[in-house]
C-alpha cells in the first residue's frame, strides 16, 4: 500500500510530506513546551511548503 502511494505521488513529494509532518510535530512540541512564538512562526514553514510544491506540480 505504501508503495503504491510513493509510485502514484513520486518519491520527492513523498519526503516533501514526511518534512511537512515532522514540522507539524516539532512545532507542537515547541507551543506545549512554552516557546509559543517561535513554534507560530515554525508552524507556516508546512503551508509554504505544501504550497510551494503545489506550484512546482501545477507549472508544467
């Protein structure tokens, strides 16, 4: 099943997805852990990115 995903998807979006996440997780961990500014601003890092690779997807 999750080859199938990375096949249909391509590997580089795959891994896109996997920072996508893991930015997801750090920046919940930074707000629980008090640093609530700091995660905010790490937390826009994920819809930059699944926008900027919309934008590489959809340009050709």
């Amino acid at each position: 099943m999750l080859k199938s995903f990375i096949k249909r998807i391509g590997v580089i979006n795959f891994v896109m997805l996997l920072v996508v996440l893991s930015i997801i997780i750090v920046s919940e961990v930074m707000f629980l852990q008090g640093h609530k500014l700091e995660a905010i601003f790490i937390a826009f890092w994920a819809p930059t990115i699944l926008g900027f690779m919309n934008y590489l997807k959809y340009r050709e």
